[in-house]
C-alpha cells in the first residue's frame, strides 16, 4: 500500500525524513505501470484500510494534514502536495461498486470539463490514484459548503445581492456545463463550494451524480428536495433538470429554508402543485408514471391530484403564492429585507419572476442558463 506515516511530532507537517523519501521515489512511483493502465482496471479486488490520520503521506507525494469531512460516499482529507507545494483536497471513495462506478464517473467528467474554456466556477481536479481498491481523487483545496456558510452565518437568509451574486455564479458553471451536454443531476448547496472563507466566489463540486445528455440515469438517488418533475413523472431528464434545481435554491438562499422540504414523492407533486398550480396535461399525458398523482375528472381531459392515501392535506393550487414564501410585500416602492438591503422593489418582482421561469414544469419551457444570464434580475445593477 502506497502510505507512509510521518514522524513529526506534529499533525501540521510532514517530517522533513518523510518530504526526502518521497521526493526521492516520487518519479520511479509515477512511471509505475499501475498508473499507466486504465483507472477501472487498476481497482483490484482487495479491501484495504487506508489510514488518514495527520501525518500520513499517500502515493508518496500527498501528506494528509487533517479530515475536512466523511459521509456515505467516503472521506475527505485536506493533504500536502509534496510536489506541487501546495494544499489539496483529497476524496477517498468507500469500496463498492456504486462508489466506485460513482467516483469513475466524476473523474471522466471532470477531467473533460476542466479542459474546455470557461470552467472557472466548476471544481478542479487535479489527479487521482488507486491504493489497493480505493480510488483517491485529488482536487484544489475550497473552503465550506455555501449552505454551511449560510447556515453558520446568515440564518435569514442572504440579502438579496447576495443572492445574486452567488446565483449567478452558479449560473455561469450550468451555462459551460449546457455547452457540454453535462447535467450536473445533485445540484443544491452542500454541492456549491466557496473558495475561501466568506468568499463571494464559489465554485461547483460533486459530480458523482452528473451525467450526459441521453444518458440513462437513476431518478432516485439525488436529494429529493431539488428533483425536478421529470425525475418524479419519469419524463426524459436533460439540461433544464439542473435550472429547477436552481430555482430552488435561489428560494433557499434568500429565505434559509428549503422550498420543497418532502420526504416522498406524492408530498413533492401536492407541494409543486401548491406553489405552481397544476402541471399542463400535455406532461401528465406523456408520463409514464402520472396515473399514481393524477387523474382525469369522468367525462373531460382535465387532471386532478388524487386524494394522498395517509390523509395529509394541501392549499388548493397555486395557493402558495412566491412572494408570500420569500415573505417580500409587493405593495411599496421599496422593500427592506434588513439594514443593509437597499434594493429597489422591480428587483424582487424581477427576482421572483426568474424563479418562476426556473420552475416551469415543461423542461422546454424552461428558462436555459443563457437566457437567464441575460435576465434582468443579473443586469439590473452592476454586480
């Protein structure tokens, strides 16, 4: 196994014995053939421990400093290019076949969209590596999660040119992912990173879920919240899932809270149908899946929901109006969120009209990242 524990007394560096070694089998370790073969044929089928602890030195050029974070997918650890003299975040994929086909994926991915124009607001990558049957990627090292951020430090929500300024970042990542026919598929703000902390950049992460365009895809592992009706109706899903996903989270951004806070998909269908009205029957007509929502009203082609079999109950729709859950009062010239908020009041109604165009239930309807890039809520100040 390609590890080596420093002896440094301290977890913040690596002993300088350790930096020698390294340095020294660094190049005879890089012209090994394990690293010339594909990455799917280098995974063997050994089930090898890595230890992450600070000290650690991995492929013999990376010296773990400390665990920036674990979950089903694995850990990640925030390491020292030995090389390179700089910091860098590793990921260390769990071993089974989902996280392995998951993090082969990502890596595919990302290597072809870091090497086109305009991926500045997407992650990079900046190798990757097997020890034993672990797939280790390295990236460049951000800080917290944009939803951390928000939570830790705006529990109201961020103001509104804030909102802005992170959402169209975002934006720009969807529009060079659009230009590639790459959908990121788990977009939400644990996935949107930022650069440094309390940054006004942020850059987009996790591509374990994306996918290309007309590639078969599995509807049920992204987070719920974010899932777009084609997920759910079991509609072809394409570049516009990513926009409603959005949608979501400019609600999220500004208000704290999540706009479709559901745990099962007859909740998020009453709940989009609460805020948005019914969905035209032209996409109920072409699911496949839209007889366990919906059913058309004896003697007329008109859908209604079906009554939800444990008896919860939802405003009519369209009852749930956005301007009442952004809490934004449409009766004054001017609205205040805070203090600091100076924004005119055609600003909200333009910021709640790109959401609503984000939220359209016809993926071709949908507003794409270009056009929305050109909305006036993006142009209506210098950012």
């Amino acid at each position: 196994m390609n590890t080596h524990t420093c002896s440094s007394k301290s977890a913040d560096f690596c002993s300088m014995d350790v930096v020698r070694t390294a340095a020294k089998i660094l190049k005879k370790n890089i012209s090994r053939s394990s690293h010339i073969l594909p990455l799917r044929e280098r995974v063997s089928k050994r089930d090898d421990k890595i230890c992450l602890k600070p000290g650690t030195v991995l492929n013999m050029r990376y010296c773990v400093r400390k665990l920036l974070g674990s979950g089903s997918f694995g850990k990640v650890v925030e390491a020292h290019d030995l090389q390179d003299k700089e910091q860098v975040a590793i990921k260390v994929m769990k071993t089974n076949d989902h996280h392995t086909n998951q993090s082969l994926k990502e890596i595919e991915l990302l290597k072809f969209i870091n090497k086109e124009k305009g991926s500045r607001f997407i992650v990079k990558l900046h190798s990757h590596f097997c020890i034993g049957d672990k797939i280790c990627s390295v990236f460049e090292l951000l800080s917290n999660t944009l939803y951390a951020y928000l939570m830790d430090e705006y529990p109201a929500g961020f103001s509104l040119n804030a909102t802005r300024n992170y959402s169209k970042q975002i934006c720009n990542a969807l529009q060079h992912l659009s230009d590639l026919q790459i959908i990121h598929g788990d977009l939400k703000l644990d996935n949107v990173l930022m650069t440094y902390p309390e940054a006004p950049t942020i850059k987009l992460a996790d591509f374990g879920s994306a996918f290309r365009s007309g590639e078969k895809v599995d509807p049920n592992i992204r987070a719920r919240p974010y899932r777009s009706p084609e997920f759910i109706l079991h509609s072809r899903i394409g570049v516009p899932t990513d926009m409603w996903s959005l949608g979501c989270i400019l609600v999220e951004m500004f208000t704290a809270d999540t706009l479709f806070a559901v745990s099962d998909s007859t909740a998020q269908i009453n709940k989009f149908v609460e805020v948005l009205g019914m969905p035209p029957a032209s996409i109920l007509d072409s699911s496949t899946c839209s007889k366990k929502f919906f059913e058309k009203t004896p003697g007329s082609d008109r859908y209604v929901l079906k009554k939800p079999r444990n008896g919860e109950t939802y405003k009519a729709a369209g009852m749930r109006k956005m301007q009442d859950i952004l809490d934004i009062d449409l009766e004054g010239s001017m609205y205040e969120k805070g203090e600091d908020d100076d924004n005119f009041l055609y600003e909200y109604v333009d910021f709640i009209d790109l959401i609503l165009l984000m939220l359209k239930y016809d993926p071709s309807e949908r507003i794409t990242p270009s056009e929305a890039l050109n909305h006036k809520f993006f142009n209506s100040q210098e950012e």
